[in-house]
C-alpha cells in the first residue's frame, strides 16, 4: 500500500491545472493530506460530479477507495479510465493488478501487472510491478488454472454486480446477474440479488416468483428466506410475515455470513430482540463487519436497552458510512407525533390525486420525509393515482429506490434558505411547475447549478407575490454571485412565458 499511496501523491501534483472541480478537489487533497479519507472521498466525488470526464479527478478518487479498502469499487472507477477516458494512463492498469491482488483475485492481478509493464517498459512503477509478480506467482503456482479462472470471473461478476445494486444501477445490473446465472444456474447468490434487483424496480411478483424458485431448488436457502420476510414486510403481508419470522426463530446458522444475515434481517422488520441476539453474538466474537453490521447493531442494542453498545456501534457506523449521519436511532424514535404522520400522508394522497403535473411531483416529493417502510407502502397505494406521464414515472422511480432526484435537490435548498413557514408550500409548487417547462422546453439540466435555479426560481415567486426584492438580496441569500442570479432569472421567465 505504501509503493501504491506514493503513485498518488504523484497523480495529484497535476491536479492545480483542472478547469472544473478544482475548489472540491483542492478540499479532497487537503483531507487526504490529514488522512481524512472519508471527507476526501466526498469532496472527490463532488469534483467527479462537476468535472465527470476528467481522469486525474477520477483516478484520484479510485486511490482513495484503494486505501479504504473498497477495491472492486476503485477498480471500477480505474476500468472507466483506460476504457473511456485516456487508455494511455497506463499506471492505472498497476492499481487495477494492486486492487485485485488485495481481493485474492491472484490470476487477475497477474494479468494487469502484465499488461502494466507491456504497455510501459520503463514506467516508474515498473519495480513494483516485478516485485508484485514475484509474490504472485508463489500465490497462482498452487492453484488449478482452469478451475480457478472460471471461479475468479465468477466472484468478479457478482462483486460487480452488488456493487451496481449499491449504485442503484438496477437494469444494469439485471443484465450481469442474468448473465451469471446463465453461465451459472445454480449460484443461488446472483438469483437473490436478481430478486432483490426486481423488488427495487418495484416488480414485486417477479421478485417473489424468483424466491419461489430458489426455494423450490435449494430448500432452506436462508438468503432467500430472509429476502422474502423483507418482501412480505414491506408489502404489508402481516400474516405471513408472523409466519415466516417463527420459522426463522427456530434457525441457528453455523456460518458468520448467515447469521449476519438473520440478525440484519430481524432488525429491518423491526425485530430488535432476535437482531441482537445474533449481532451481538458476532460482535462478542470479534467480527468486523462493514457499515450495515454497525448500523443494524446500534439501533438493535438502542431498542433493547443498550445505549452503550448502540453508542459505540454509531461511532462505527460513523466511520464506515458518514452519509447515515442524522439516523441515529435515538434521533429516529424523536420523529414527529402520529398526528403529524397521519395529516403528511393525508396531504400527499390528496396532491397523487390531483391532476397537475407539478402538484404530484410535490407530493412524491413529500413521500421522502416518510421512513422507509411507510415509503414503499404509500408509494403502492397512490400510483393507480398518479399520471402515465414520463416525469412522472422518473421521479416515481427515484422515490422507490430512494435516490435523490436532482429536482428535489433544489427543492431541499429552497426549503433550508426560506426556512418553514406558510409561504414554503406555495414556493415549492411553483418550483415543481417551473421544473415541469425546464422539461417540456429540454433545457439543459446535465449540468445543475442546484443555487442558480433555487435562488431564480424564490425571485420570480416574490416577485409575483408582490415582495419588495432585488436580485442582489436573492444572491446574497443563497450565497452566489449577482450575474448568475440574472442567468438563471432570464431562463426562468422564458419558460415562464
């Protein structure tokens, strides 16, 4: 990692001379400086946002995936570069060798450290590359070829795969999972994450169909059980989620990955007592789990009573998965009254209902400040109501696979800088009907300045509103520049006419 870590210092250094993404990435350089990898890692992945095509931001980022051990994902990131970008960068294919061989993947990282020092005779990693082959092939020389290619292909195939699901990647990665078990129809993991890719794109029955299937040709298969316990749960099937939970009450699994498995499972339906039965079991053992672990762990040990554990867990949480900063499950069990829950759900079914664009897209909207379990039932209940409308259905899809839309994004700053109060509402509608004619009008939105249209469209709702405002208070508001203010203003009223 050393030899490594060194080679990204050295990409760096050309970094001053970007045009784009500079002020993120000079942020990410000083954060990995003081070995802050995860603040590096975001600000490298807003550069990337800004400035996609740019390999060095790119290869940047795979480095810091490297170090914190998330090597199919850097590997990814590196097969973007040589395949798209500059396949003269040739260092790369040394990482990509690097990043297999802490995989275990031996024969792959064989053939990149090949391929480095064919395509760079005297590059500067050309020792280390040597001394990467010297360790290789004490590792390949035990191994049986032709079995072991095929299994390698295999386990990159599926790393890729789950690595895609975390992406949200989901048709992508129903085609590589349909490929696997095409080459492979008994690998019952790639059939559960082909499951799961279908529950996501909300094909329900063609999710169960497939669990079915597993089940009827690998009986017991516990990942299959735990996947349709979740099913059941989110689809409101209380009869047979109190059925299947007393059948796995009665499992105890030899395996670290299956009882992970199970605790996880018990803790997302909510479970708390038979999740940490099994968490914390693992958790004595000395398991180092990965983000998910911790998490589930915290909010089990939290609803049985054991806030020191939840505490400590959430510190690794932390750690692993900064973004589930604000899921605390002590700031979770403080969420607003039933009351309130029953007057947000009412109000979003009666906007689903309404037969503006733009008031729908609202109450998609709202439907994200509810819990995940809440989401996807009310989400079911209110799409027979919604529009066959291709934004519609986009941002219906965004919503059920919990991505954030970009249109939402805007309507987040919008809320944070006007702040709640009785004028929000409306402000929000006519932002979601402004953003209705960015779409019927093509506009360009690949590149979103999230301010530049929060801060046009809250000047022409004032405004219309009769407000005293100028487009220097607006800019000062949302802490951009005048001239952009009066870009985004003069592209707001040619829709608007």
């Amino acid at each position: 990692m050393g030899k490594h870590s060194n080679a990204k210092n050295r990409v760096a250094q050309v970094v001053p001379f970007l045009q784009t993404g500079d002020y993120y990435f000079e942020k990410a350089l000083k954060a990995y400086r003081k070995q802050d990898l995860y603040k590096a890692k975001r600000y490298l992945e807003r550069a990337m946002e800004l400035d996609p095509k740019d390999p060095i931001i790119v290869c940047q980022l795979a480095t810091v995936l490297t170090e914190l051990g998330e090597y199919q994902q850097s590997n990814q990131l590196l097969f973007t570069i040589v395949d798209e970008m500059d396949e003269e960068l040739a260092d790369c294919y040394y990482f990509i060798a690097n990043n297999y061989a802490h995989l275990g993947l031996f024969q792959e990282a064989q053939k990149y450290a090949n391929r480095y020092m064919d395509k760079h005779e005297d590059g500067e990693f050309l020792e280390d590359a040597e001394d990467l082959l010297d360790l290789l092939s004490i590792e390949v020389e035990d191994e049986e070829d032709d079995f072991h290619q095929q299994d390698d292909l295999l386990i990159v195939k599926q790393e890729k795969a789950k690595l895609l699901l975390e992406q949200t990647k989901f048709e992508e990665a129903m085609d590589l999972l349909n490929e696997i078990i095409t080459d492979y129809p008994e690998f019952w993991s790639a059939h559960n994450n082909l499951a799961l890719t279908h529950f996501y794109l909300n094909q329900v029955d063609e999710a169960m169909a497939i669990l079915d299937d597993v089940l009827q040709k690998s009986p017991g298969n516990l990942h299959a059980l735990c996947n349709k316990l979740i099913f059941y749960y989110y689809c409101q099937q209380d009869e047979q989620v109190t059925d299947l939970t007393n059948q796995l009450k009665l499992v105890y699994p030899i395996s670290i990955e299956h009882r992970y498995k199970l605790g996880a499972t018990f803790a997302l339906i909510g479970q708390y007592e038979l999740a940490y039965k099994w968490l914390r079991q693992l958790y004595k053992t000395g398991f180092e789990g990965d983000g998910n672990f911790y998490y589930w762990l915290s909010h089990s040990s939290y609803h049985i009573g054991n806030e020191t554990l939840a505490k400590n867990a959430w510190i690794r949480t932390m750690e692993e998965m900064p973004e589930k900063e604000g899921e605390e499950p002590w700031l979770v069990a403080k969420t607003s009254s039933d009351y309130d829950q029953m007057k947000l759900v009412e109000q979003i079914k009666q906007k689903c209902k309404n037969s503006l664009i733009e008031e729908q897209l609202h109450g998609l909207y709202l439907v994200t400040r509810l819990k995940e379990k809440e989401r996807f039932l009310l989400l079911e209940h209110v799409r027979l109501s919604l529009q066959s409308h291709p934004l519609i259905e986009e941002v219906y899809s965004y919503v059920w696979q919990d991505k954030q839309h970009v249109v939402f994004e805007v309507a987040e700053l919008i809320k944070a800088e006007v702040g709640h109060n009785k004028q929000l509402h409306d402000l929000l509608s006519f932002w979601f009907f402004v953003f209705t004619k960015v779409k019927e009008h093509q506009v360009d939105f690949q590149h979103v300045n999230v301010n530049g249209w929060a801060s046009a469209v809250t000047y022409w709702w004032k405004k219309q509103q009769n407000e005293k405002v100028t487009q220097a208070n607006i800019a000062a508001l949302y802490s951009i520049s005048t001239s952009t203010v009066a870009k985004y203003v003069k592209t707001v009223h040619m829709l608007l006419q």
